[in-house]
C-alpha cells in the first residue's frame, strides 16, 4: 500500500509539471522512487541535486526540500544549510519557502530544548552495538535470551531481532555490529552454531534477516575479526584482528571483495575503538601503554601505514570517541580526576592545537557513535555499583539487613567478593569501567576494618579466591603484555608468579585450592568434555580429580571437597542445577524450573558442604529468588531482596554463615545509553 501511494504521488507531480520540463520531472520522479520507495537515501540526494541544478524554479525548490528532508533522515547537518538557502534564494516559492522556515523553527526549538538525556535504561541494554547516522536506530545484541543482533527504535522504545534465533544461539553467534555511514547497512560479526569459524556479515537494513545477509570475510582459524567503522563512501571497514596467538592488529576489509589489509601489528595491546577520519584518509585509535598499566594514548594514522602521529602524551587513561564532521576529534580521558569529554582539532593527521575539555564528567569512556548531528551516545551503568558486607540469619525468616550495612565500597565493575577460609578477609575486585580491565583487587579484613589495594602485575585478573591460611591468592588472568595464564599473588606484598601459560586457542579457569593449600584447583574444557585437575604450585604436576561430559558453566566445588556442582544447559537457558559426588556416582538434578524461567548464576554451596543456594529468574525485569536447597531434604526460600544487586557481582555467605557479601546498586541496576548534546559550537 505505501507503494502505491508514493506511486500515486509522483504520477500527480509529473502531470501537474510545465510540458517543457519533462527530463528534469523524469528525474525527480527517478528520485523520489528512489527516496521513499528503494530507501537509498544518498542515491536519491544526488538524484535531488541534477534536478535542482537544472529545473525551472518551483521544481528546482521542491527537489531541494526533498534533498533536505533525506539529509535530515541521515542526520546530516546539510539539512539544515539547505533549508536556509531555500529562505533565502527562493523567497518566489512561498510555499516551498513556509515549509522550509517550519523546519528550521522546530529544529532549533529541538535542538535546544533536548540536551543530555537517557534514551534507553535496563538490563538489557548492551554496549556492543552503533547508534545510526540520524540518532533513531541502535544495534545491540539480546544477550538475556536469544544472542541475536537487535535493532532498537529510540523513538518508539521497541526493538526487533535482525537474526533468526528462537532460543540462545539456536542458529548461531553474535556480538559486535556497525552501522554504515548511510544508514543502510550492518556489518557484524556472526558465529554459526557448531561450526568455530566467526564470519564477517553485511545486512540491508531495508532486508533485515540473516538469510538476506552475505558472508563479507571468514576468519582463519581461531582469529577474530572485529568491525568498528565503516567509511564515508562504504567501500572499507576499520577492523581489530585478534590472532590466536593473542597478538592484534589493525587493518581494513574491502567492501565488496572482502579482502583484509593489515596496516599496523599493536602486539598484545589491542584497541577498544577505531574511526576514520571525515575525508576517509586518516584512522584514530587508542593503545594501552607498554610501561605504565593504566595509560593509553590517542593516535592517528594514515589509511595505508605510512605515517602515524600521537595525538596527545598526557599519562592518564584516553579512548576514542568519535570524529565530528568539522574534523574534530574526540575523546574521553580521565586527566581532569574522572571521565570527561575533550576535543582536539586534526589537520592532515596532525593536532592543530591542544585538547580542549568540552564537558566534564561524562560518567563513561564508551562510546555508541557520534550522529551527522553531532549528537553523542554513549553506554554508562545506570547507577554506582558498591560491594556490601550486610549481616544475614540463614536460620531464620529475618530479611537481610541492608539498611545498616556493614561495610560498602564503591568499585568501577565486576565486584566478585571472596572470603577466606576463616572468614576473617574479604577481597573483591574492580575492573574499569566496562570491566575489561586493568583490575585492582582490595582486601577487607572484618577485624579492624580496614582495606587495602593489592598492588600486582596483572592488566585483568577473573575471580581471585584465597589459599587455605589467606596468605596468597589465584586467579586466570592477563599480564601486562597480554598474555593469559594463572598466576599466584601474594597478598602482602603483591609480588605476582605465573604458575601455567595459556596456549593459544586455550584456556583453564581457577576454581579454587586444594585443602593442603598446595595445589590450584583448575577447570579445563575440551570440544566434548570438561576436566577439573589439581595443579601443584611448585612442580607443575596435574592430578586428575574429576571428568565429565562437556560443561558450559563454571564448575563450582563444595567446601569439604566432596561434590562438584554447575548450572545445565537447555536452548541457551539454564534450567537446573546439578551435582556430581567427586570419584564417585553419576551426576544428581538438585533443583529445576520450568521452561518460562532460567536458574540466575548468582548461586553458591552453603559454607557447610550441605547444599547450595541458588534460585530462579523469570527475566531481565524479574529479579532472582534465594532458595537454600539441601543434597537431602525439603528446599527453603530466603527472604532476601535482590532487586538491587548487580548480575555478575556475585553473592557469597561467609564462612561462619553470619554474613553476605555482594553487589548491590545505589540506584536501578543494568546500564543506560546516553544522548550527549550541545558541546561543539556549529555542530548541535
């Protein structure tokens, strides 16, 4: 039906035209198709531009206006210089004219009435995605129930998936995808189910769907190939190439060929953003330092290697966040104490002059994509996450007193709080921002309050558990050059000894220490089955404690050793909760529930050995319920509030069952995305 209207439409404006104009109506009837029907917004703008070139006035005005309205579509700011050259070069066409003034009046009304403002809070927003050159549309992939790559409407509030999965990664994988500068097109990267190969994909997002997508690059091996620009003409992609070595690189994938340029190997250090330049001659890019952790430089480079310039040798912690159409580049540092927007002019991929501040505590050094309109979003944490130490009555229907707690610190992401075995020391860690890293790890101690920073080596640690006497902990983790293994950390002077290096391709997870305090306890998955192992600490030695089928879930083991327990997998949602007696039978369901809820991964043995606590989440609106659930016996729900509690922070009992530590949000858990206004003269 919209196509017969618009056809209808155009007919209309070709009979009403002047006989001799009939080249020039036949080209703005090609146009017009173009725009509303094919959707190809830059075809049809230069479709536009001919006819205004050689029309007669009034349709040389109507093809301006049209040309207006597709750059406003684009969020390009040359809507509104079109705008203004038709109030002031066709003030004949007053009707043409009128609609062009009504344009200009609500735009600016809008553009000053808006400024910063949350465009989307909850759980389930994600932070892998772009925002489209004209601020409506936001990809994001469904990490809660399918892991589809999803398209937000920011205007309506609704979304829709852009893949086919019904149930978690049904047909297959995704995580990271860019909008093209057109709006018209995704690149993302897209895992086919059992397969291990990660592909590059281009979708129109005129024929969404992953039938409709074409394969534009496979990576080799176990490499990773991640997108993160598109240029301005569409014919290349910046792109971060992860080998399986660990080591990276910068480079393009052509567009339509899907041949990969490398420019420039970075080792270890990767980049979390790479944007090209206005003019598609120049790239940007942040790298961590490889003497001082906690640092990471601005550079740009030109398209073909030759020359690279540091944009700023400030030390403190930079990211990328976007290139303005005026060729301002900006970024987030956190040289003025917190996160904080700056810009600096590039000229021929050189600063023109020093950084500028442009706003001050922006709360977040990621980024979404910057509009035609010079509009910014950004992903930030809805509120301040804090580990709390609440005390907690097992026994009893007393709720958990988080009125009066008693301890809480702020931490940046993660959490992850640990007692020793004693109970007498929590740790906890925080990892950046996003929780990528670098990671400072903390020690409580419960007798005189006090905490200190535990000052090791390492760029991201997983979750570090005590020893048995709390003198060292373990964790798999990543050193300062990138490279992944387990490493023991002494907790009073932070001196740091990797005990097993990774292998490309491989990893092993810590899940504790064995009772004589000698030996790490480590998980290893294999394609079809998972081993837990005792590694010694000083020979190396590997003893086999248990094997079975293949475990997506991190294995946790009880106290006493006895029973080695994880969360099982049905259609990407975890249903029930199984534990498996060490050396002993076969594996035993201790709690289930039904198709329309999932098990959270908040969960933990009871300090006893006896059985564990664990507990149902309906979704990402429905918090999870706390039941203690015996290996024997009649299963009890706690009355606990978890509304507050970050997903991923963990809760754990100490040992003597008196107190809880956990994550909780001072204010809404999950994150937001921002829109960050009127900053830059002459682009808002």
């Amino acid at each position: 039906m919209r196509k017969t209207a618009v056809a209808v439409l155009i007919t209309i404006a070709v009979a009403s035209a002047p006989a001799g104009a009939q080249d020039a109506e036949r080209l703005f009837k090609v146009a017009m198709n173009t725009e509303l029907v094919e959707g190809n917004l830059r075809a049809a703008i230069e479709q536009y531009r001919k006819v205004a070139e050689s029309a007669p006035r009034p349709l040389a005005a109507q093809a301006l206006l049209r040309m207006a309205e597709s750059y406003q579509k684009l969020g390009d700011v040359e809507a509104q210089k079109i705008y203004e050259r038709l109030t002031r070069d066709y003030a004949d066409q007053r009707e043409t004219v009128a609609i062009a003034r009504t344009r200009l009046r609500r735009d600016a009304t809008t553009a000053s009435s808006r400024g910063d403002r949350a465009v989307w809070t909850g759980s389930g927003v994600d932070l892998l995605g772009t925002i489209s050159p004209d601020g409506r549309l936001l990809t994001y992939t469904d990490w809660a129930r399918t892991n589809n790559l999803m398209l937000r409407d920011l205007q309506t509030g609704t979304s829709q998936p852009l893949t086919n999965n019904t149930t978690f990664g049904e047909f297959g994988f995704t995580n990271f995808s860019v909008i093209s500068r057109d709006g018209q097109q995704i690149v993302f990267n897209w895992q086919p189910r059992d397969t291990g190969r990660e592909e590059l994909r281009v979708m129109s997002l005129q024929r969404p769907g992953l039938s409709a997508s074409w394969r534009l690059y496979e990576n080799q091996g176990k490499d990773f190939v991640r997108p993160f620009d598109w240029s301005q003409d569409g014919k290349r992609i910046a792109v971060l190439v992860e080998r399986e070595d660990r080591s990276s690189q910068i480079g393009f994938v052509d567009v339509p060929s899907g041949a990969l340029r490398v420019v420039k190997s970075i080792e270890w250090r990767g980049t979390d953003r790479i944007v090209f330049s206005p003019d598609g001659r120049y790239i940007a890019y942040a790298l961590a330092s490889s003497e001082f952790p906690g640092q990471e430089h601005l550079f740009v480079m030109a398209i073909d290697g030759t020359r690279e310039t540091a944009v700023d040798a400030d030390p403190s912690r930079n990211q990328v966040m976007g290139w303005s159409p005026n060729g301002t580049l900006l970024f987030a540092s956190d040289r003025s104490g917190s996160a904080a927007l700056w810009a600096v002019s590039i000229e021929e991929g050189k600063p023109k002059a020093r950084p500028r501040l442009v706003k001050a505590d922006i709360g977040t050094s990621w980024t979404l994509g910057l509009t035609q309109a010079g509009t910014l979003y950004v992903w930030k944490r809805a509120s301040i996450p804090n580990v709390v130490i609440a005390r907690i009555d097992l026994q009893s229907d007393k709720p958990l007193d988080v009125t009066a707690p008693v301890f809480h610190h702020y931490v940046e992401s993660r959490g992850r709080p640990q007692w020793s075995s004693d109970g007498k020391q929590l740790l906890y860690v925080s990892c950046g921002p996003t929780g990528g890293g670098p990671c400072k790890i903390f020690v409580r101690s419960m007798e005189s309050g006090a905490v200190r920073e535990i000052l090791h080596t390492l760029r991201y640690v997983g979750s570090p558990r005590f020893s048995p006497d709390g003198k060292s902990m373990a964790t798999d983790g990543t050193d300062a050059k990138g490279r992944r293994g387990v490493h023991v950390i002494d907790v009073q002077t932070g001196r740091t000894s990797e005990i097993l290096r990774f292998e490309p391709g491989s990893s092993r997870r810590v899940l504790g220490w064995s009772g004589d305090g000698k030996g790490v306890v480590l998980q290893l998955n294999s394609a079809s089955q998972t081993t837990v192992v005792r590694r010694d600490v000083q020979s190396g030695n590997e003893t086999e404690i248990l094997r079975t089928g293949r475990v997506e879930n991190e294995i946790r083991m009880s106290p006493d050793g006895r029973f080695a327990g994880w969360l099982a997998t049905e259609s990407g949602v975890n249903r029930s909760l199984v534990a498996l007696p060490v050396g002993g039978d076969a594996p035993k369901e201790l709690y289930r529930v039904g198709s329309q809820w999932g098990i959270s991964w908040q969960w933990q043995w009871q300090p006893d050995g006896r059985g564990v606590i664990a507990g149902p989440a309906k979704s990402d609106s429905a918090p999870a319920e706390l039941w203690m659930i015996p290996l024997e016996g009649q299963a009890r729900r706690l009355n606990i509030d978890t509304s507050n509690w970050e997903e991923g922070g963990h809760f754990r009992v100490s040992p003597d069952n008196r107190h809880a530590a956990f994550v909780a949000a001072a204010g809404n858990p999950g994150a937001e995305v921002w829109a960050l206004e009127n900053f830059l003269p002459g682009l808002n």
